[in-house]
C-alpha cells in the first residue's frame, strides 16, 4: 500500500496537479481523493484503471510491481500470457 499511495503522489506532483482536479476527474471529492494518496481508503480496481490512463502508465506501475512507468502496448499482455 505504501508504494500505491507515493506513486499516487508522485504521479501527480510531478505533472503539477492539484488532487482537486484528479479528483474531478474520477468523480469523487478532493478529499477522498486525498483518503487514497495518503492510504486511509483502499483504491478500487475501476478508479485504479482509470489513474492508469489518467496519467499515461500502468497499473501495475501504480501499484509497484514495476519501475516502468511507460504503458504496455494494447494487447501485448494477452499475448505474453498466451492470449488471443
């Protein structure tokens, strides 16, 4: 979860991004918004998607299972998992 709530942060300080305006974005009050960068509420999986394309990464970069913060290629983790 620590890593969810700096790479939030992060991701939005570094493009100079008040929670205000991702907050609107996503629908809900700047301070629910604030409740996810700071860990006191659980992330739902649709907003974390919807983080993911907000600010042009992935999910699993948010979440800290990568370093890559340039998103996978549409369809490229089908094909790496045998998919169609």
């Amino acid at each position: 979860m620590k890593n969810l709530c700096k790479r939030l942060r992060d991701l939005r300080e570094d493009g100079d991004i008040p929670q205000r305006t991702v907050a609107e974005y996503l629908g809900c009050s700047q301070v629910s918004y604030s409740y996810y960068e700071i860990g006191r509420r659980d992330v739902p999986t649709d907003v974390l998607v919807r983080l993911a394309e907000y600010y042009g990464t992935s999910v699993d970069y948010i979440l800290g299972l990568t370093d890559e913060r340039k998103p996978y290629a549409k369809g490229a983790a089908a094909e790496s998992a045998g998919g169609e």
